[in-house]
C-alpha cells in the first residue's frame, strides 16, 4: 500500500498558519515526521491562501529535507505548474493530484501530466459532477484511461479514485465504492486510491470508520491511501493488512515495526 501523508494541508488551520508566516522549522519537521512514519509521498495543498506563491515556498522548504516524492494536490493548473516547475531532480517521480473529465483540468491540467510524464490520480467526475452509480464512474474510468492511452500515456503512473462519498449519506455509498474498485483493477487493470475520511463524514467516531474502511479497501486491493501517516492505529492496520494480505513476505515490515514500536493496539 502506497500512503500519501496528507498533513501539509493549507485547509489545516495550524498548517496554514506555518505556510502563511512561513515557519520553515514548523513544516519541515511536520513533513519529516510524517516520513518517519511512513509516508512515501507528501501531499502538498495550498489552495488557502495564495496558492501559487505558497506552493513553490511549500516545494522548496519541504525539498530542502526529504527527498521523499511529491504529491501536488490542487485544481489550479498554475499552482500544479509552479510546482512542477520547482520540483528539484526527476519531476517524473511527481504525482499530480488531480485530473478528471471535467474541461478546463482536461484543457489545463492533463498538458503538464504529459509534458512531464508524471504520474497523476485520475477522478471519476465530470463537468456534470460526480456520477451516481458504479457504472457511470466505470464510463469515466475507461474514458480517461482512452485519453491518457491516445496520448502514449504510461498507464502504470495512473491511479484512478472512485471518489467513495459519505456512507452517512447513504447505505450504499461503500459498497458503490467497492464494485469501482473491483471493476478497475478487473477490467481496465489500472492503480486505485483513495482519501478517507470522506466515507465518515457527519458519523461519530470517524476515525474507527477510516480505519475499518481501509481494510475492507485493501482487501479489494487498493493501491494507494491518501491518509495521515502520523496516526499511528492507521498506519498499524496498513501494516497488518499487507502482512494479512501476503503483500509482506514473511512478515519483514510487519516485525521491523514491531521491533521499533510502530504498532499500536
């Protein structure tokens, strides 16, 4: 399982506040913990504030201590391009986050995908919002994967996320999830993944749900969570389940973890 840490948020108030007084001490170590904890990208969101500026300081005060990828997570193309753009080494190893089917992010940000070859987490919407079924998203899916393909897009740098909505909402909402996830990697054979917290939004006891959820996401072979790593019942539950999952020969990871206290009960 793939884990991108999703701390250095500008929607997180304290992060915000570091980005906005530029408190490099504050970020940096907010992005080393979280590598630290096994995160094997960084999310970077600047979309609270000036969120050009901010992003190419964010790149540069976070490169400037890990050399651990980057995940450029905006809807803004120039924010994604001034991060591109200041991304020292191979600007491959990026993932960008995100592209979907909607005009101005197949106009505006799928050129800079390809222009760099980075990879890129594909969203099930379009300009008509997000689809209400499983087949619908499953149109979406195939639609990009056309688009990327016409443009000798390497699908392997390709994770589509379903976009699993509240299950508050709706009973069905998971198990929606589940049938995307199943009908990708079945059929069109491409990466998944998926934030969490959207499924326990307005339920009590969000994260027992995130971390449950995770789990059930694994088993249907989910490639990649946008999660906090910095979470330590979370990380632990990634950590069995690929073990459980025999994704973990012979336990390595599972028992370096045990070794060094990672895991929590």
């Amino acid at each position: 399982m793939l884990i991108i840490g999703e701390k250095l948020n500008s929607s997180i108030s304290s992060v915000r506040q570091f980005i906005n007084d530029r408190d490099t001490a504050a970020i940096q170590d907010l992005a080393l913990r979280q590598v630290a904890a096994g995160a094997d990208y960084l999310d970077l969101n600047t979309a609270q504030g000036d969120e050009v500026v901010n992003m190419e300081w964010l790149v540069r005060t976070v490169q400037e201590v890990t050399d651990t990828p980057i995940c450029i997570d905006s809807t803004s193309a120039a924010a994604i391009k001034k991060g591109l753009e200041t991304i020292s080494g191979d600007r491959s190893k990026v993932l960008v986050n995100s592209v979907s089917l909607e005009k101005n992010r197949i106009e505006e940000v799928l050129p800079l995908v390809l222009e760099y070859q980075c990879s890129v987490i594909g969203l099930t919407l379009d300009d008509n919002g997000i689809p209400k079924t499983a087949e619908e998203r499953m149109v979406l899916s195939e639609s990009l994967v056309e688009i990327l393909s016409k443009q000798n897009y390497d699908l392997t740098k390709l994770y589509i996320d379903p976009l699993v909505l509240p299950q508050a909402v709706s009973h069905t909402n998971v198990s929606m999830f589940f049938q995307c996830l199943n009908d990708i990697k079945r059929i069109l054979k491409v990466k998944t993944v998926s934030g969490l917290s959207n499924i326990s939004f307005n339920s009590p006891k969000r994260k027992i749900l995130n971390r449950h959820f995770l789990t059930l996401c694994m088993a249907f072979d989910m490639d990649a969570a946008i999660l906090d790593p910095l979470d330590k019942k979370i990380m632990t539950s990634v950590i069995a389940n690929d073990f459980l999952l025999g994704k973990d020969r012979f336990g390595k990871k599972f028992l370096k973890a045990f070794r060094g206290e990672l895991l929590e009960e």
